[in-house]
C-alpha cells in the first residue's frame, strides 16, 4: 500500500501562490514561530533532498526514517546564524529564478525560508554520511516503526541505474547532482551552498555529478521527482515477529552475559591488537603456526588459469589493493583459526567453520563498501573475512562456504559485499564482460555492469525479499574469454560461457541452467535441444520464457548450500476444450554438498502475461528425480478449464510409454501425457510405464 505524506498542503507551493504571498519568518527562536504552511510546503522536498544525499547502498528503509528524521530536526529547530545563506536572486518572470540561481529551481525553491531549511538538512545529511567517531556531529534519533518495513515504489530499470550511479559518488557529489538536477541551481550558486554546508572541496562534488549520466537525458528532474525517489510515499510491509521476539531475547541475553562476563573483558583501550579479534591462541602446532602465516599464502599467477589443467578457485590470482597489507592478512588468518566473542561467523549448509590445514589461496584483499575484505580458499571452502575499514576496533564478520568441486562456470564470481538489496561480486579472470538481466523479463536484453581493474562488479540490485511482491528478478550474466557473450550463448569456447546467475543468499551464486539433465543441460539463455518431441523447439527466447514464470519460486531454494538451479522443460500438452498448449517443467536446485536436493515440477498453463507464475504440481526434497541419476519424470494436477469444469492432467517425460490412474478415477492410455474429466476434490495415484517396461511413480 502507498502510505502518502500526512500534510494537508501540495508537496510544493508554486512562487506567488496564496501560501506564498504571506508574510513569513521561519525561526528566530523555536520551529513554534514558523507558519505551518512552511511545513507542509517544504518538508515533503526537503525530505526528498535528505534521500538522494545518503547512500544507495544503505538498506531503504533505514534510508527513508534516516531522512524524515533530517528534515523533522531542520524543522523543529530553530535558526541559527550560521544558516542564512547569500540573499537570493530577484526571481525571474513567472516565480523561478534565473537560470535555477541561488535558492531558485522548481517548486518555490526561492523562498528564503526553504533556501535556509534546505541548508540546514544538506548540513545534517553530509553530516549524517561521515564516520560516527567524528567529533561534534549529532544524529537525530530515527522515527520508530514497529513491525513495519518502509520503502518508496521499488526501482524501474531506470531509476535503478541511476541510483547504482549516485552509490558510485561520495556524499558531496550525491548532494551536488541533487541540487543541480532537483532544485535547479547553477553551478556557482551550487558550489556556494555547497561549501555553506560543509563541502570542503565543492568543485569536486561538482565535477563528480556532472559524471553522472541520467537514463533519459537531461539532468533527471523527472525521474528524481517520481514516487520512486520519494520517502513520503511509501509502501509498509510487516517484518517477521517471530524473528523480532528472538532479536530481543537474544539482546537481552548479550545484555545478561556482558554484565557476568565485564570483570574479565579488556578494557579495549588497545584496539585489535595484532591478531584482530581473535580469540587467545590455545595451542601451538607447526602446521597451525604455517597456516597463520600472512607470508606463506599461497597466489597463483595472473594467467594460470589459462595453463592449468583446472579451472576453478586454484588458479584465480590474488587482486585487490590491500592484496600485500600483512597486518590485515594477519588478522584475518588468526580470526579464521580462532574466531572471538566479536566475531560473527556464518556458514553454509554443512559447511565446516574450522581454521586451515595449511597455508591457504589469498584470492582478493580490498576495501569494498567501507570495509576491508579478504576472500581466502583452502581447496574445500572460500572464506570471507570483513572488518570496518581503518578501523582498530570493532566488530568482524567470518563467512565459509563449500566449493570443493569447482569447475569454471561455478567458480566464476564470488560475493565480496552486500549493502541493503546490493551487492558486489568478485568474477574470475576467465569473465571478460557482466550484465544484468531480468527474469521475468524474456525480451529484455540486460545492462551492462561496471567492472574495476581487479575484477570487482558495481553494485548488483538481488532479487525481491521473500517477503515482498515479485515484480523483478535480477540475474548476472557473465561472458568469457572467448565467448562473445550474446543472447544466443557462447562461441562454445572450453571454459563454456555464458554463464547466468543468481543471489540466493550465499557466498557462491547459484548458476541456472537449462535442459534435459545431465551434459545436454546448458547455460540458461543457450539454444538447447528439446526433452520431447512435442515440445517447441527450444532456444535462448524459450529459455528465458520459461524462467521468467518460474523465478518467483527460486526463494524456496535459499539458504541450502545451492550450486546449480536447472530448469528442465519435460512435457507438454494440448489442453481441453482448446485451451492451448500447457508445459511442464522441471526445476532442480543441486547443492555444494551433493546431498539436500530439491525439485519442484511447474505446471505452466497459458498466460497473457509472459511473467505469470505457474502451479507448483509437486515437490520433491534429497530425490534423484529430474537429475543425472533419475531423469525421468511423471507429475500430475487438477486444472479447471474457462468453462468451469475440472480435468486431471498428467505428463512424462519422453520415456513415459503409458499412464495409469487409480482411485477416484481409474483410467489407462498410452502417450506421456492425460486429460480426464474429474472433481474438484478427486484423490487419485498416478504411475507409468516406461517405454523399457519399469514402473514409475508421479511425483506428488
């Protein structure tokens, strides 16, 4: 739902309108003294302002109550002398200033009252963008929301785009483009303002805006004025009270156990010390004292991976600009071999958390999203190690994950950060270009990714929150060396791109496949051959039709330990009464581990939109089934026709030579596939036989 701003007032007041007209004084004591129509004719843009000034990267919601709470202090406060900027030009014929001047732009932007407003909230959101431990800044205290989850409308492609620009820029420039773009200032005048609010450098600022290119031109004012760039038109979601009640328990017991266990804690006056936030060392081995070595890392050449008769984590070379900082590696080692009370650890599915046997692969060191991170491999797991960056103290994160029978499509990216719905991969050297396309858009083409010297992606928006409407799904697809990266797949080099994936949660991405299981499956969006005759040929356009109705389900599959996702197109029929051509598919997640397998059989009946979901007609956890071991596939459904009238539906793979119905229904014909009239609440068991002559059992 849209939750529009409480105020009586239009978001602005147009120059020489009648709530312009009036005399007006803003504050020289209390916010008590301003007229209430300069609250609700400002505070909806000075809101705005406040949003395209902090990051992108940060989780929305917190973005949305961090910019109510700057404009609710710049207007609860009263003047101060450091506020009043230059006086403003003489507006122009028609109410704006000239050329968008000093305190011009849209929107009454030349009022003096704004133009001080809009001072004090840029001060504060800069502010708001610095390190806590800076001396003298205060931050307002955030609106308290219990339970709920606030978020302007979710992004359109173009609105993403810009924002994964503004999450390129610092603070100052953020601020510049919006004051340019927004209010419609001059260079000058924005450089005045600017440096009135703090900007050392404000020149900069500027010339770090004017790299920012809007998707449709100009400098964006449309698109920054969309709901999709306003914090008072929100939509809530509930968050999970379950999780809430467990996040409060668990506070008071950190509470409870800080309290038992002060006596005996450091003081922390000395930082990390040399080994970081590792626990005490609680033995001494030669082969654990090698493996906390930051010198006896192992690093593979730039270009082994091209000699080398693997081609996974082994070969990928160490990258990043902290790559030959020894105290960092140090820590990080010593925390992995012996994690501290601060350490948060995280692992995927029966993922061991255990240090190193030996001397591990340095793989990246960098600083990424205000933190340093290492990425390690020890032959079995990738380990990520992050800790605020420049920091001597704080708190850090370890995360394990299992590759250990990596190829080079599963070992091509890693995530190296996550900031909200964000986040940046490492890709192997064997990728040579990134995009983003969207699932459940077949037609559309995808956007190229920026990349950096070292191998590290711009922000990727993930996918929806389980939680939330799917309306979008984003996927990263990789082209390799040698590949040309179209749609259509690869040049067929060794390493086999194109490769897509997809954020399920992990450390690894999960990539899709499609086709018939086994070597006949192949990168999604490659032509592949169809499972069954009576199938439409398959290519890259089938591919991505047939992901774009099954990706909202793909959240069913995190948080496993997910390697490979393939989607298999198994069957199809023509429907009763003429109701068109259905699909059955077949989505398989595969795991690190080989074990905690789960399919899910699709019925897809015919749509109008080429995203609409379809039924999950059965289900299967740990199985063979739709795999290399047990290709073959029955399933079944109950489908009510236009008219009204329910069928059973029935379907195989190509090697289904008849099927068989007992129960409610009692029926046997020959063909991979069936349509029975039935009830609504028919039980039936469905089974086939092979065209071998064994039995199989339908999936349920």
């Amino acid at each position: 739902m849209a939750l529009k701003d409480a105020t009586s007032q239009p978001a602005s007041v147009p120059p020489g309108s009648p709530e312009t007209d009036r005399p007006e004084t803003v504050g020289t004591g209390r916010a008590g003294s301003a007229p209430a129509d300069a609250f609700a004719g400002h505070y909806p843009r000075l809101a705005r302002l406040a949003y395209l000034v902090l990051s992108p990267s940060a989780a929305r919601h917190r973005r949305v109550l961090t910019a109510h709470a700057l404009a609710q202090h710049a207007l609860s406060h009263g003047r101060d002398a450091k506020d009043a900027p230059a006086p403003p030009r003489p507006p122009a014929p028609g109410g704006a200033a000239e050329d968008g001047a000093a305190g011009g732009g849209p929107d009454g932007a030349a009022d003096p009252a704004y133009a001080r407003l809009r001072l004090r909230v840029l001060r504060a959101a800069l502010a708001a963008e610095r390190p806590l431990g800076r001396r003298g800044l205060r931050r307002p205290a955030l609106p308290r929301t219990p339970g709920l989850r606030l978020s302007p409308e979710p992004p359109g492609d173009e609105a993403l785009a810009l924002e994964e620009a503004l999450a390129r820029l610092p603070a100052a420039a953020r601020a510049a483009y919006a004051l340019r773009a927004l209010d419609g200032l001059a260079g000058e005048d924005a450089a005045a303002l600017l440096a009135a609010a703090g900007v050392r450098d404000p020149e900069a600022a500027l010339a770090g805006a004017d790299e920012v290119v809007p998707p449709a031109g100009g400098r964006g004012r449309a698109l920054l004025e969309s709901e999709q760039f306003d914090p008072c038109a929100l939509r809530a979601r509930p968050t999970d009270p379950v999780r809430r009640r467990k996040r409060l328990r668990a506070a008071a017991a950190a509470v409870l156990a800080a309290c038992v266990l002060l006596p005996v804690l450091p003081d922390g006056t000395g930082g990390w010390g040399p080994d970081g936030a590792a626990a005490p060392a609680y033995a001494r081995n030669p082969a654990v004292e090698r493996a906390l070595d930051p010198l006896l890392l192992t690093r593979a050449e730039p270009g082994a991976w091209r000699r080398s008769a693997r081609t996974d984590f082994s070969v990928w070379p160490a990258r990043g600009e902290l790559a030959d900082d020894i105290g960092l590696l140090r820590r990080a080692l010593a925390v992995w071999a012996r994690p501290g009370p601060r350490v948060r650890v995280s692992a995927a599915r029966d993922t061991p958390s255990g240090p190193a046997a030996g001397p591990a692969r340095l793989l990246y060191a960098g600083e990424v999203d205000g933190g340093a991170v290492v990425l390690l491999y020890d032959g079995l797991r990738v380990v990520r190690y992050a800790e605020p960056a420049g920091a001597e103290d704080g708190p850090v994160a370890l995360d394990f994950a299992r590759t250990d029978g990596a190829d080079a499509a599963s070992a091509a990216a890693l995530v190296v950060s996550r900031s909200g719905r964000n986040a940046r991969y490492l890709l192997a050297p064997w990728v040579t270009g990134a995009s983003v396309v969207d699932l459940l858009d077949p037609g559309y083409a995808g956007r190229p990714v920026e990349l950096s010297r070292h191998g590290l992606t711009g922000p990727v928006s993930g996918p929806p929150p389980a939680d939330s409407s799917c309306e979008t799904w984003p996927a990263l697809r990789l082209a390799t060396d040698g590949g040309n990266g179209d749609d259509g797949g690869g040049s067929g080099d060794a390493l086999g791109g194109p490769y897509l994936l997809t954020d399920l949660g992990e450390l690894t991405p999960a990539r899709l496949t499609h086709g018939a299981p086994g070597p006949a499956a192949g990168p999604a969006g490659e032509p592949v051959v169809p499972a069954a005759p009576v199938v439409p040929a398959a290519d890259a356009d089938d591919a991505r039709a047939v992901l774009a109705r099954t990706a909202c389900r793909l959240p069913a599959l995190a948080g496993r330990g997910v390697r490979t996702v393939n989607v298999w197109g198994f069957g199809a029929q023509w429907l009763p009464e003429g109701a068109g051509l259905a699909r059955w598919v077949c989505v398989r997640a595969d795991t690190w581990r080989g074990a905690g397998a789960r399919t899910l059989v699709h019925f897809l009946a015919p749509a109008r939109q080429p995203d609409a979901p379809g039924v999950v007609a059965a289900r299967a956890e740990d199985s063979p089934a739709c795999g290399e071991r047990e290709p073959r596939v029955l399933s079944g459904v109950l489908w009510k026709s236009p008219s009204g009238t329910w069928y059973l539906l029935a379907a195989g793979s190509e090697e289904v030579g008849s099927i068989t119905v007992t129960g409610d229904l009692t029926h046997s014909e020959a063909g991979p596939s069936l349509a029975l009239a039935a009830g609504e609440d028919t039980r039936v068991e469905i089974s086939a036989e092979l065209t071998d002559g064994r039995r199989l059992t339908a999936l349920h």
